[in-house]
C-alpha cells in the first residue's frame, strides 16, 4: 500500500482515525475467538442459540466476519490513496465498525432467520455504498472491479442466509461463492502489491539484480483462469471440466508466482510470507482440482489450503504490514511477528494433512484450530498498542 492522504484534523479517536485500525483488530480478535468457539461446537462442550447448523456458522463467520473485516480495513485504506480523496474517519467509520459488530452479536444469538439476516446484511450494503461513492466520485474507474467483488460477497452472504431458510445446497453455494470472492480479490490485489513490492526491495538492496516481471499476458492469464474456475467451481463443484479448469488455473498461478522473484526476499519475512501466501493459492487450486481423481484427497483438505493457507496467510500478511507502514514503523517483521506467520502456516499444514490421516483427525484438527487462534491472538496483542495510539500526521509510504 502507499501512504495515506494527509489526515484532516478531527477529534476522531485515535482507533476510528483510518479504517485499518479498528477492522484489523476486530478481525483478529473475532476470528481467534471464532475459532476456538468452534471447536467447543465440535467437542460438544457449548451450544449456540443460532438457528444456523455449526458447520454453516463457521464458514460464514470467517468469510462474512473474519474475512469481510479484512477486506473493510484494507479498502478504507487503499480507497484515499486511489482516489485521492480524504479516508473515511470518526463517526462514519465508528457506524460501519457498529454494523459489523451487529452483524456478529446477531450470527451468535438467533443467526438463520430474517430479522438476524437483515442485521448481518447491513454492514456489506452499507460498506459498499461508501465504497462506491468514493469511487465514483473519485472518477478511479480502474478500480470499479473491486465493487463488483463486494457486490458479490453482499450476494454470497445473502445466499447463506436464504440458504439457512430454506436449502442447505443454497447455504453452500452461498459460501463457496464467498470463499471463491476472497481468493479472486486476493489474485487481483496480490498481483499488484506483491511484485510491487518486491520490485522497491530488490531495487534497495539489490539494484542490478533481477527484478519482478512487469504485468503482462501471464497475469493475464492468470487472472481469467481463477476467476473463471472458481466461478465454475462455485456452480459446478463437481463437474469434470470444473476440476480440468483448477488445475489449470493453479499452475497458471504457480508460473506468476515464479516471475516475481520470491525466492531472493526470504531475508525479510514480512515481505516473503506475502510470496508464501500467494503460493497457498496455487497450491490449493491444483490440490480442488486433482481431489477430483484422487479419492484419498478430500476436497476438503484443498478447501482448507485455499482458505487457511491462502486466505489466513494473505490476509495476516497484508494486515501487519500495512499496520506497521501506516503507523510509522519499520517494515520489517520482528521475532513476534514471524511467530505469527509460523502460526498460521502451521495451521494450514495441520488443517491440510487432518483429512489425510482420520486416525488423528481430530487431534489434527484440534491443534489446526488452536495454531490458528494462536497466531491471530498473538497478532492482537502485538498490534493493538499500534492500532490504538494516536495517529502520525502523515504515515509513511510503505514499499
């Protein structure tokens, strides 16, 4: 990310001062909770009032919660500096962190009926809405796509919920579309962020090295394969063609990957575990297609690559660098922060290999779970003194 605009003075507190600050501590914080919640739901040791099945619960809460929270903070973020418009601050923002938390008390207590469906639903319409005015009256035309992505996860959520009403197939589709969502923000955006990125690194320490290759007809490539096969996937999960169109998209993906140079940045963990994470996303695109012909690969082994390894990875990544770069501090990942990235790489691996041996599948589980929670909660309380001092004047680029 760049730097952001040059803040206004306002009397705004120092959390509701840039749209990262509270969503990426929520986020981390909801989703650590989440996640041991769940595994209590799995043991049987505590029960949910929702109306929504656990399995339905969980996915939705860390795409629609988790996940949604994310992408909130990132584009509060990046939107001014697109724009070049002032960021959204203050009460505007403390209105959508309330919505977002509505929407989470609801999901707890009576998820799966109208009235929950509604209070849940308010938060991606209204952050959407902001979004797109800012956009528009930006005139960054560019980035219309983004809108249609948020579009498509207030569509994922809304499926959910009509799902849990009604068909369960509905529920899924609901949530694989949100999942697929996440992942093609995370092709479109990663593809911009990460070789830039990298390309700034190298060009400090290494300046007659070999830098990332520039945007050209294999991002392209990429780019389309993903996005049309997780769309396929998302109608057809079972098709043969759906399966053919994975694979092919991950090793699309794969060669992008190579072309931006990671290997030579493994000495600055917080910009190679944005490299690791893009990797999940090839990987787990090949492991959904290939669980087609391979029985003793579940697909949702893969799933969970896609969604704890790429989306866990990326997502932490993003959120801790660009809360060390638009708070003034070095971008560089300490011992605490390379914890983090170690947890949640962990959590992936775990998560992956549970299905492959049902004999320690629960263990497996169990330690996934808590790899995870552990890493997010680690980040909170790394991060929350950071998130919640007051703001520079002006935040640093962050290249």
């Amino acid at each position: 990310m760049a730097a952001i605009p040059r803040y206004r003075t306002t009397s705004a507190p120092a959390l509701l001062s840039a749209g990262f600050r509270p969503f990426f501590l929520l986020s981390a914080v909801w989703s650590a909770g989440a996640v041991v919640l769940w595994l209590l739901l799995l043991d049987g040791l505590t029960g949910l009032p929702t109306a929504m099945p656990p399995v339905l619960w969980h996915a939705h809460e860390m795409v629609f919660g988790y996940g949604a929270a994310t992408v909130a903070g990132f584009l509060l973020t990046a939107v001014p500096n697109w724009t070049g418009r002032m960021p959204l601050q203050g009460l505007p923002l403390g209105i959508l962190v309330s919505l977002w938390l509505a929407g989470r008390l609801a999901m707890l207590i009576a998820g799966g009926g109208a009235l929950s469906a509604a209070v849940d639903l308010a938060f991606p319409t209204v952050f959407l809405l902001a979004l797109a005015r800012e956009i528009v009256a930006g005139r960054n035309w560019r980035n219309l796509p983004v809108l249609g992505a948020l579009g498509m996860l207030l569509l994922a959520n809304l499926l959910m919920h009509l799902g849990t009403m009604g068909s369960q197939a509905l529920a899924l589709t609901g949530a694989h579309l949100g999942v697929a969502t996440l992942l093609a923000l995370i092709t479109l955006i990663g593809g911009r962020i990460i070789p830039s990125f990298t390309r700034n690194w190298l060009v400090k320490r290494h300046p007659q090295g070999l830098l990332p290759a520039p945007f050209g007809a294999v991002d392209k490539a990429a780019l389309a394969s993903t996005v049309a096969a997780l769309l396929l996937w998302t109608a057809a999960p079972d098709m043969l063609a759906t399966a053919g169109l994975l694979v092919v998209a991950g090793c699309a993906n794969l060669v992008r990957l190579f072309r931006w140079r990671g290997l030579a940045t493994v000495s600055e963990p917080l910009l190679a575990v944005l490299h690791l994470g893009y990797a999940w996303v090839a990987v787990g695109l090949v492991l959904l297609g290939v669980s087609r012909w391979l029985p003793g690969l579940p697909p949702t082994a893969a799933l969970h690559a896609l969604t704890v390894g790429a989306i866990g990875t990326m997502t932490l990544a993003v959120m801790a660098r660009a809360s060390l770069g638009h708070t003034g501090q070095a971008l560089t990942a300490g011992p605490g922060c390379v914890a983090v990235f170690a947890l949640v790489t962990m959590a992936g691996v775990l998560r992956l290999a549970a299905p492959l041996d049902m004999a320690a599948y629960q263990v497996l589980l169990i330690l996934s779970g808590l790899a995870w929670s552990s890493g997010f909660g680690l980040f909170a309380f790394l991060f929350t003194p950071l998130l919640a001092k007051p703001r520079q004047r002006q935040a640093p680029t962050a290249g």
